[in-house]
C-alpha cells in the first residue's frame, strides 16, 4: 500500500504495516524516543535503556494488541470491529514478514536493554515482563482469544 | 583498519561484560535468539483454514447435493413473461394495452404525475441541465437542484437536514446498513416491506423479527435483550440497538402504532428507524406522514426514510432527521455515495410537487375522504376480504378462503383482474419474490386511491361497464 494512492483494499488497516518506508520509521521514532530520553538530565544511561523499552512496550500493546477495529469506516459492515492491530495485519496470516519484523524488533530492544542495563536484576525483571506482554500476544496460538474476556468488546 | 589487537580488545570487553551476566539472563537470551532463528524460518500459513472433511462427511455432501438448471424453467403464462403495455401517462385513466381504463393501479396518490406545473418546471430543468447527471453526488453529480431539494424536503418534514437518494427503494436499503454494522441489533416488523428486508441483510446485523404490530412481542424481545445486556455490559455498551418499521405497511396497509413506539425506544434505549413511503404526502394534515398523523415529535424518530415514487410522483427516495445522524450517510450510505446523481428534471419536478403540497394542504384531506370512501364501498365483497386502514390510500383485497395453492390463488386473482381490465378498470395484484421474502404476504391485489385533483377539475368519466366482482368500486368512481 502505498500513501496517497487509490487502492481497492476493504480493510486499510491489512495491508499498513506492509507500506513502504513503515519499517524505517518505526525504527527512526524508536531511536529518536531514545534520544530524547537521553537527552534528559540526571537520567543514567541504564534508566534510559530500561525506559525506551518500557515506553517502546507499552506503545506497541497499545497500538498493536489492545486498540480494536478500524480508524475508519469499512464497506464490510465492521468485520473488524472486535479485532486488533495485530489481528487484522495480512488478514491474519502468519509469520508474514512483517508479523516476523514487529516479533523480533522487541527482541533485539530488550537484548540491548539487557546489555546495557549490565544485567541489573531489577532492570531485568522490568525489561522482561514488559518483553513477554508484547510478545505473547504475538503467538499464533493467542490469535482472537481473550484471557478472562478481557478487552473482549 | 582495525588490528588484530583491537579485535581482541573488542572480544575482551563483550566477554566481561556478559561475564557477570547470571545463568538466568544468558539462558532467556539463547532461547529468544533461537526464537528469532525460528522466526525467520518459519513458513506463513492461514489459521483456521483447514477443516479436512471425512470421507463420509464428503459422500454425504455430494448425495444431499441437487443440482438446479441455471435459468430456471419458467411457463409460457408466467405473469413476468407477459406484461400489460401502457400507453399515454398513467394517470386517472390509464391506456392498457389500448384500451382505456380507470387507474386503480399506480400509487400516483396526489394526481401529481400529470400536472401541468410539474411538468412545466421538469421541462424548464430539462432544458438546463440535460437529463442525467453522470455523476455520483461526490463526483460532480451535486446540482444547485438538489441542495435545494434537499432544504425543501427538510423545511418540509421540519427537520434539521434532509438527503436525497436517486433510486426509492436504495434509499431504506442504504440507510439501515449506514448504521447498523456486525453485531447490532435490529427489532423489525415482520410485515416489514422488501427494500426493508434487503436492508437488514447489507447490515449483517442479528435480525429480530416480533409479530405485526405486536408491542406486547416487541416488549419481549426488548426485555430480553434487557436481560442480555446486564449480563454483559461491556458487550452491551458496543452494541447499536434500532427498531425498523414502517409508517404504513406496504404489505397490510396497516398504519404503525407509533406513541408506542416511541414509549419503548426510551424505556429501553433503542433507536427507531421509520420508512414512511406509503405515508409521506398522505398522512397528516400537512402531508407529512406518520408523525403528524399520531402528533409525534419528529425529533423522537431518529430516521425517516421515504421514496418520492409514490405520493411525490418523481423518482428517488430522501432520509430525514438530525443533522448529526443524516450527515452519516453522505460518506456512508452505499446508494448516495456509489450511484449517479438523480436526475436533476426529477429534483426539479419533486420541489414543484412539494410546493404544491404546501400551497395547497386541502388535497391531504380529499385523499383521505376518498379513501375512506372507497374502503367503505368495498366492503362486503363476497368471497373477498379487505385489509388496512380506512385512511389508507392504498389497500389490499386478498381471498376470504384459500382456494389450496398459492398458484391457484394467484390465478384466480389474476382472473379477477383481467375481468375488471375487460370492465376497464385497471387493477394489480400484488407481486412479491416469492423465495427472497422471508414472510411472504398472502396473495392480493393493491388498490391505490387518488385525490382527483391536479388536473383541474375533479375527474368525471363516464361510467364503465360493470363488473359484478367489483361494482362497487365502479359506482364509487363515478360518484
């Protein structure tokens, strides 16, 4: 999908993650989150790791797995109405390229996190719970179900 | 240019910093790197895409299986094989094939349809614009007409905004699914007309059908749903709740019990959605339907909908209300967005029949005197059974006993008619698809009424030969 061309897609939101450039920007916003956070004063640097990850977490959960439907009005009558992000991406497709991207891009945050955060326990713990929230969702086997009906509507 | 020397200083320092990495850490890393080897390796598939049947499960399906021929047969008498041809305007009288008949026929209430003045300002808009528009309203298919026409429609129903559709029957089809989407609810009459039922169907919503005018069914639907929606409040806080019904019922003539209606939207918090195209420019003292028949606030229906085929004798439908509401379907109602403009001759000659509906609002009672008239003259036709309201202007005669088939009922209806045509009078009966309904009405014929007016003087033709089946009807017209 390219922006600012006609396109016959009933669900935008399918094909949006397979646009072009939408990888490099996701990557270039997470970078310029770090940098902003390192440019805060009195911030150490394994704070800010454990921050970018933290923040860079909560935002994909939010986007990706929690936010349900579409933007925008569909000529499908709201299939989408009780999907997520992640649900709708390549019309539930798995393990396409940019499911594998978005699984993988968390890991290697965390992997840096770690590294940088000197394997502090307390960092660990923080990084990694916030690591599996965003990942376990991403399994196949998570794909429509809801824990405990929560979110569900 | 790094030297062997700084290769080792680098593998140094990685070293000792993993080194006081515990156990733990270095373990949940290998795995999430061998995750991401995974990852990239593994193939893409659809999930639940496979349900593999047995080969019983197979058998089964190819013996329940009957095939049906492509086209299917259909009998040389087919009643949509063989069509009366009209020729002239069908107005009080009608010319079917050649012969001159008195109409009881089209739903041409208001004798609109051959009115000099309405003619006259299609003339003068055909003369302007050209007869289409080759254009949807988005597209450069919006013409100073229809914003007007647009404004009339809203000043007329004393609402806040009015949207033009350029085909009747899309007007309720498009609006219905313009709002209620996957998961809603909708509470309909089951003598709900077709274009009502093709709506439901776009919407994909749950369908909940309580009896003809049955607000004790419809109570029980509601508070079932009532019950429902405190089990899960959640759910209930994401589902859209309308009721659909119709002002009068095209299939039974019959006029909605609106007040109550209305008591049971607000006690149970649904919206109500109305298609007034039988009573629109009928009902009323001032021709504006339903609402001002039972002394209904407009502003407690959410939507009207109505075709001006009928009472307006244009083409094309309008939905009614809020603003906020009616707003929706210029992006959202699939006949206003994807389909030409109406023709702008049309909108001209619909805002003609608006002014004369408002310069003139004694037609509105001679309609309903002469409906109340020709109910009241056909009654007690033996064998034959009327059904609507006294006030209705169209009503149905449908059989008092069946006569065993449907076929056979129809057939004998058909006769009917064919001997009132040789009496000259034009009568129809009432057609459905017989598979697409999902109640189907029993067979009938409709019998419109019409003010006379419009022409002048009230008609008076010479009195037609008598057909004993409907002699009333005939010294009723002559009258």
């Amino acid at each position: 999908m390219n922006v600012g061309v006609a396109h016959s897609e009933v669900n935008p939101n399918t094909r949006v993650m397979n646009s072009r450039g939408i990888w490099l920007t996701y990557l270039l916003l997470t970078v310029v989150l770090h940098v902003i956070l390192l440019s805060i004063p009195f911030f150490t640097v394994p704070l800010v790791w454990t921050l970018t990850n933290v923040i860079h977490n909560l935002v994909m959960y939010l986007f990706l797995h929690t936010v349900k439907g579409t933007p925008f009005e569909t000529p499908d009558q709201g299939k989408a109405r009780l999907l997520t992000h992640w649900e709708q991406m390549d019309y539930g497709v798995q393990f396409t390229s940019s499911r594998k991207f978005l699984t993988i891009s968390p890991i290697v945050l965390y992997i840096l996190a770690s590294f940088y955060t000197k394997y502090d326990p307390t960092h660990f713990l923080i990084n990694t719970s916030s690591l599996l929230s965003v990942l376990l969702p991403k399994l196949p086997q998570f794909h429509g179900v809801r824990i405990f009906g929560i979110n569900k509507y | 240019s790094t030297t062997p020397d700084d290769e080792t200083v680098c593998v140094y320092v990685v070293i000792t910093l993993y080194f006081p990495a515990p156990a733990y850490h270095l373990i949940l890393e290998g795995i999430l790197i061998l995750w991401i080897i995974r990852l990239l390796f593994s193939k893409t598939y659809k999930l639940h895409e496979t349900y593999k049947l047995t080969e019983k499960e197979k058998e089964d399906l190819i013996e329940e299986w009957q095939p049906e021929p492509l086209v299917p047969l259909a009998s040389k008498d087919c009643l949509s094989l063989n069509y009366d041809v009209v020729t002239g305007p069908p107005s009080h009288k009608i010319i079917i094939n050649g012969k001159e008949c008195i109409n009881f026929a089209s739903f041409n209430f208001l004798g609109l349809l051959d009115n000099e003045r309405v003619k006259e300002k299609a003339l003068a808009s055909l003369k302007k614009y050209g007869v289409g528009t080759c254009g949807p309203r988005g597209f450069y298919g919006t013409f100073d007409v229809h914003l007007e026409l647009e404004s009339r429609l809203a000043k007329f129903m004393k609402t806040e905004e009015a949207i033009i559709y350029s085909y009747g029957f899309a007007t309720i089809a498009s609006a219905i699914p313009a709002y209620s989407k996957r998961g809603d609810i909708i509470f309909v009459d089951e003598a709900a007309c077709f274009s009502i039922q093709k709506g439901l169907q776009a919407s994909r919503s749950f369908i909940k059908y309580f009896k003809h005018n049955d607000m004790e069914d419809l109570e029980r639907l509601l508070k079932e749903q009532e019950l429902e929606d405190q089990k899960n409040p959640r759910k209930a806080r994401v589902t859209r709740k309308f009721i659909v019904v119709e002002g009068l019922y095209m299939n039974t003539a019959d006029i909605c019990p609106l007040p109550e209606l209305v008591k049971l939207k607000y006690k149970y918090k649904v919206r109500i959605f109305l298609e007034e195209s039988l009573s629109f420019g009928v009902l009323g003292e001032y021709g504006r339907g339903v609402t001002e028949h039972f002394g209904v606030d407009i502003d407690d229906i959410d939507l009207i909908s109505a075709n001006m085929e009928n009472a307006i004798a244009s083409i094309g439908g309008f939905c009614c209300g809020r603003s906020f509401v009616i707003d929706h379907q210029r992006l959202s109602g699939q006949g206003y967005c994807f389909s030409a403009s109406l023709p702008p001759m049309l909108a001209a000659a619909a805002i003609e029949a608006l002014n004369i509906m408002e310069e003139d609002p004694d037609i509105f009672a001679i309609l309903r005197k002469k409906s109340e008239h020709i109910h009241k003259a056909l009654q007690g036709i033996s064998g034959l059974k009327l059904v609507g309201e006294p006030f209705a202007p169209a009503r149905h005669l449908q059989l008092e006993r069946s006569t065993g088939s449907r076929e056979s009922d129809m057939q004998l209806l058909r006769s009917i008619v064919d001997q009132c045509l040789e009496g000259h009078v034009a009568l129809t009966l009432a057609r459905y698809l017989d598979r697409e309904e999902r109640i189907l009405p029993p067979p009938s014929e409709a019998i419109p009424a019409h003010t006379g007016r419009g022409r002048g003087t009230p008609w008076t033709g010479r009195p037609p030969i008598a057909v004993p089946t409907f002699q009333q009807t005939l010294t009723l017209q002559t009258i």
